[in-house]
C-alpha cells in the first residue's frame, strides 16, 4: 500500500511539471529519476549542523578546496548573475527582511556592506525572523538547467551571521514547489561555518525550472538568518530568442575569451608578438615573490626604443590578484590591437605609430593563482588580493605626500624643495624595508621609462578614481584631496567612464555601497576613501606620469562567459583613454647648439606642479584646452617663458624652447677652462683686514 502511494506522488510530481513546464517526457522521466535517487540527508527541524546519510558524499566546495571525483559537468554551467547585477533586484524575492537595507536585492554574493550598519547598504538579505519557514528566492525568468546553488554569509564588520545549512526548492509557477530529496526524505546541504568564504553545493544532477528557492534549516547560534548567493544554471535552448535579455551585447572580435593561467598568459603574449613582429616586444620588469616573472608586451611602430617627441603610456593590472578582469582586458587589448593594425584599422595605425604603449597584465601572479585555484566563484572579496608575503602592492609605495605637504607647511617649495619628482626616502629603499619585490621592480620601471599618461584597472567596483589617494587630514577617512592638476584629472577620469557602456548609466544598481554615477562615474581617491602610499599619488609625485585607477566591473573575477560582454563594455574606454596621452603640449628643450637639454623644468603658471624633460630633452604636459604661460628652467641655463595654446582636437600643441647658457655658466666655464677658482667675496674682505692690521 505504501509503495502505492509513493508510486502515485511521484507521478503526480512529474505530471504537474510536465504541465507547468510544457516539456517533453524527458523531463519527467528525469524528474522520477531524480525524486527516486538517494541524496544527502534528511530533514531536520534543529538548528544543530545536519549529519551526512547514508549513501552518497555530499558535493560541497569551498575556496582552495577541488572537486571529488575530478571535474564535474555541473560546473560548466556559468553563475546567472547576481554577483555580475544580470540579475535585477525585481527579480529576488524573500519570505521577510529585517530591514530595506538587508533586503533580497543584498543578497548578491560578494556584496559588500558600508562602515555602518542598519543603513540602506548592507552587506547581505537577512530574514525578519530566525525560523525554518523563511527562504530567499531567485526568479530566472526562463527555464534553467540548476546545477548548483554559492553561498556566503552576511558582509560585515561588526556582526556575524551565516547559514548552515538549507534545503533547495524548485519551481515553474512560483506557486507549486517541489524540495529536492534524498529518496523519500527532503536533501539538507551543508552551507557556511564563517561568513566570507563562498560554499558551493552542487546538485546531484541538473533540475529544470524557472523558480529557485533556498529555504535556511540552521544558522549561527550567535547570529541571525543571513546569505549572500549565487545560482550556477545552464540557460535552456531558446530557438526562438524569446528570453534574450534587453540591450544584450554580443562581440564580433574574434578574440581568446578565456581565463589564462601564468604558462598560458605567457604563450598568448608570445603569440601576439610573433603575429605583429614588427610592432611588438616582450620584456619583463622583474620577479614575483615566488620567482615568476613579471612580462609586459610594447607595441609601438620601433619597438624597444624611446622616439624623440612620442609619449609613453602604461596600462597594468592585477596588482591585486584576485581583480582577474583588468588581466584579461589587457590580454584581450593587445590581441584586438595586433588584429586591428594588420587589417589596417587607421585609428589603431595612428595610435600605434604615434604612443609608445605597454601593458603589464599581472603584477602580482602569486596572488593570481591563489584565486584561480579556487575558481572565480569561490576567490570570494579577497583570497589572492596580497602579495605571497602579505602586502598590498597597490598601496605599498613610498608615502611622498607626507613629504611634499610638510615640505610646503615649512615654506620650503619651490625654493628649498621641489613640487614635483619628490625623493624616496633612504629608508624605503634599504633591504630591510617591508617593500614587495614587485613594488621595487615598479618603481624601477617607473623611473626608467619617461611615461606620459598611465592607468591601473582595478575590479570590484564601476568608477574611475584620480589622486590624491590620501587625505591631508590624518584623522579623516574621507575627505576630498585634490591635486595641483585636478582639472586635467577630471578630464582623464571622465574620458574613460563616459564612454564605458555601464559607469555613468543613472539607472544601473550600485556595486556595494556607492552611488558613483552622481559623480560621473568618476571620484576623487581620498573622497572615497584615505589610503597611503599608492601609485597613482606616487606617480603624480615621483614622476611625469598621471596616474589613474580604473575599476571595470562589480565582479572581481567574473566567469569567462562574462569575458566577451565585459571586453564591450570596456573597449571603447581602453583606446579613448589611451589616445589622451596626445592632449596638452609637448615640445623639446634644446640648447643654442640643438642638443637636448634633459632634467629642464617645465613649469605652468597658475599650477603648482611641474615636470621634466627626458634624456634627449623631450616632454609632455598633459593640460585642457586653453591659453598656458609655460617656462622652463636649467641649470646653467637661462630661464625662458611663452605663452603656448591648446585646441579641444586630439593632438598635443607643439611648444619647442632654446636655452641658451646663463651669464654665471660661462663665467665658471671660462674660470675652469683656465683652472682659476672664483674667490668669495667674505675671503677677500678677510684679507683686507690682515693687511690693514
């Protein structure tokens, strides 16, 4: 009789699917097998950590952990994208909330919360009330192959809480549910045992629907009912495009839209280099903690040598290893540039014939590979994010702006102290400074190579950031701190976001915290918040070269089928931002002879920040359009001024100058041509003295 009856459930089960789904047989039959396996464990009202049944090991995975059994076919279905925002917030529902602030629409995974909590920006959904009856749900709005269910606890600094454990329900109507079982009895997955590292749980086989729900069974015994999620599913066959989603972008580029390990990184710059010979090199600047070394690729129309009146750019990335996005931007540049200039792109040509460009796309490959072993949904917000001896590279230079602001608290700029190439204190370069190898091989590049115009990318957020880092204020955390230069770095930052595809788009959702599209998608570094010794201030201070931060994308490490719509998104942006290297003046500094005069100071009035000449006396001085006095200095040189002018066309204004030698270099010229040392004047009166007594 019993078996009957369980004969009866389960066809009842399959033909309300069948009914609810329209789909073949096959997925009854499915279905049926599914309901009929043995899973995991059974149902239990406790709040105490479910005990695994028998049978079957549960499949759960956490960061640095691997698969059972090797690979698993569920985990090439791709996240549907909570963390990514593909999932709007109409789309997550919940049984009860707290309060706004840890709504559903929180309960994105690897969403952050702010510095204070109860406020609209927590970091997690978090149920009304502690029960078994409570669940968080996720509406697809198509039918998905499931294959697996990520989850986190809540995102704060204060407070813990996390889920233990929960079961998996399953819909097409968002009215009938079907739980997941292990045979007779409902499946309980384990979950988290802190609240950051992800955990995922994969299904035993895949399950279609369009409806999924997590319903929490136990949670931490000092903390509350709260998750941060991502669902892993396959889309299922849409031949008639009815689920395609509003302004979806596909690419045409014919590019290599995958994750690339260090050996792979490798063999793919080499492949571009022996596809554009004549316009690329592959250098490194150094090595990583671990002995990697740190590749970049040149592509220039001289390749390996600084042309008299061409500017140097820089693009880097993966300064924090986990931020995998910017890497794979990068590689994705030089490959679409490689590909552009050979079918005879003009703007690449241009670009390419006029820039020096190099790109560096994993600073800290140590860091890189700790992320990618734990795979892009379980790195979490920072596993990988440090050096392997535990320091932010980012935010590991030397802090010159303290040295600048006490030099000018003492009144000793311009005379007794330069604005500009501040020197690195002795301590920070001695062996015993707590300095990564990879920031020494940066600041070596840095020093070597005259740049221009630079940019780091970054992930985690949309915005573009723009020194100062830091906040004058010690006690600040935030607090705006602009430069001598801030209009030009308003400019550079604004290039980049209007015309990436999501940074200024007023109706997209905020990342975590911030809504930075009031702003333009752009932000001063120390408004956001105070942070020292970075490299975009150290490069502003240390050297010619503006620096700007770039953070493309929500996802740190995003899934490579998020690859291609994320290199549209920022593609335009890469080249906008690079051909502002070609905005302002440039010229060279020469003597009465023609020969360049390197280390002149070139100076503009009403901007209390100068720069250098390079070694063959060249320069460039990134500036809006507008009418600029400009003069420039050497030592032994006489001082020379003109008034030099800057159109709103791509295309730096032309601003030679000729020195000729000061009246004081001649004289000492001509005294030690004759070998006859100047005497002082407070020598001489000396001597009158002796004589008169």
């Amino acid at each position: 009789m019993m078996w009957l009856q369980i004969l009866l459930l389960l066809g009842l089960v399959g033909c309300l699917l069948d009914a609810c789904s329209g789909h073949s047989s096959d997925d009854e039959i499915f279905w049926k097998k599914f309901l009929s396996r043995r899973h995991y464990q059974r149902v239990s009202e406790k709040r105490a950590a479910p005990t695994p049944a028998a049978g079957k090991v549960p499949k759960t995975r956490s960061a640095g952990s691997k698969p059972a059994g090797g690979s698993d076919s569920a985990l090439d279905c791709p996240p549907l994208g909570l963390e990514t925002l593909k999932i709007d917030d109409f789309q997550l529902h919940a049984s009860s909330m707290r309060h706004y602030g840890l709504g559903p629409h929180r309960g994105r995974l690897n969403i952050q919360g702010g510095l204070y909590e109860d406020d609209m920006y927590d970091g997690g959904w978090c149920a009304g009330r502690s029960d078994p009856l409570q669940w968080f749900e996720v509406d697809a709005r198509r039918l998905m192959k499931f294959t697996g269910v990520v989850t986190q606890g809540r995102s704060s600094l204060w407070l813990s809480d996390w889920v233990s454990s929960y079961k998996v329900l399953l819909s097409n109507d968002s009215h009938s549910w079907v739980t997941l079982k292990n045979g007779s009895r409902d499946l309980i997955f384990s979950a988290n045992r802190e609240k950051e590292i992800p955990v995922l749980n994969l299904f035993p086989k895949p399950v279609v629907a369009r409806y999924i729900r997590i319903n929490p069974r136990s949670w931490y015994a000092s903390g509350g009912i709260c998750m941060r999620v991502e669902i892993m599913g396959c889309p299922m066959p849409d031949p008639n495009n009815y689920y395609r989603r509003r302004n979806e972008v596909t690419t045409t580029d014919n590019l290599d839209f995958r994750h690339h390990s260090y050996k792979e990184m490798r063999q793919l710059m080499k492949v571009v280099n022996e596809m554009c010979p004549k316009i690329t090199r592959i250098y490194n600047i150094g090595k990583s903690y671990n002995g990697q070394k740190l590749y970049a690729i040149e592509i220039s129309d001289n390749p390996g040598e600084h042309e008299l009146g061409e500017p140097e750019f820089r693009y880097t990335a993966g300064s924090h290893g986990n931020e995998v996005l910017g890497r794979e931007l990068l590689l994705l540049l030089m490959q679409f540039m490689c590909q552009e200039y050979l079918s005879g792109n003009t703007r690449i040509r241009r670009l390419v014939d006029e820039t020096r460009i190099h790109l560096l796309p994993s600073i800290n490959p140590d860091g890189y590979e700790k992320a990618s072993e734990a795979g892009s949904e379980l790195s979490g917000w920072s596993l990988g994010r440090w050096s392997q001896d535990g320091l932010d590279i980012h935010h590991n230079f030397p802090d010159l702006n303290s040295v600048l602001w006490e030099a000018e608290a003492r009144r000793w700029v311009p005379r007794k102290f330069h604005n500009h190439h501040v020197p690195i204190p002795d301590w920070y370069r001695s062996t015993n400074a707590t300095v990564a190898v990879e920031t020494r091989a940066l600041v070596s590049w840095m020093e070597k190579i005259p740049f221009v115009l630079g940019g780091n990318l970054q992930g985690g957020e949309l915005v573009v950031t723009f020194p100062f880092d830091r906040t004058r204020s010690v006690t600040a955390l935030r607090e705006a701190t602009p430069t001598a230069d801030d209009h030009v770095f308003r400019w550079l930052a604004f290039s980049y976001a209007s015309t990436h595809r999501l940074m200024t788009d007023g109706n997209r959702r905020v990342c975590h915290t911030d809504d930075f599209t009031k702003e333009d998608g752009t932000i001063n570094g120390a408004l956001w918040h105070t942070a020292a010794g970075s490299m975009n201030d150290f490069s502003y201070l240390h050297t010619n070269c503006f620096e700007l931060s770039m953070y493309v994308g929500c996802d740190k490490f995003p899934h490579e089928t998020e690859l291609p719509e994320e290199w549209e998104n920022n593609r335009e942006s890469l080249l906008v931002f690079m051909e502002q290297v070609h905005r302002g003046i440039k010229g060279v500094v020469r003597d009465v002879q023609g020969k360049g005069i390197a280390n002149a100071i070139i100076s503009v009035e009403g901007i209390n920040h100068d720069i250098r000449t390079a070694s063959d006396g060249d320069y460039w001085r990134l500036l809006n359009p507008g009418e600029y006095r400009v003069t420039v200095r050497a030592e032994g040189f006489s001082v020379s001024s003109k008034v030099c002018a800057v159109g709103y066309d791509i295309g730096a204004s032309s601003c030679d100058f000729v020195l000729g030698r000061s009246n004081l270099s001649r004289i000492k010229e001509i005294m030690q041509k004759f070998n006859k040392q100047p005497i002082s004047m407070r020598q001489r009166l000396r001597q009158r003295r002796l004589l008169d007594t």
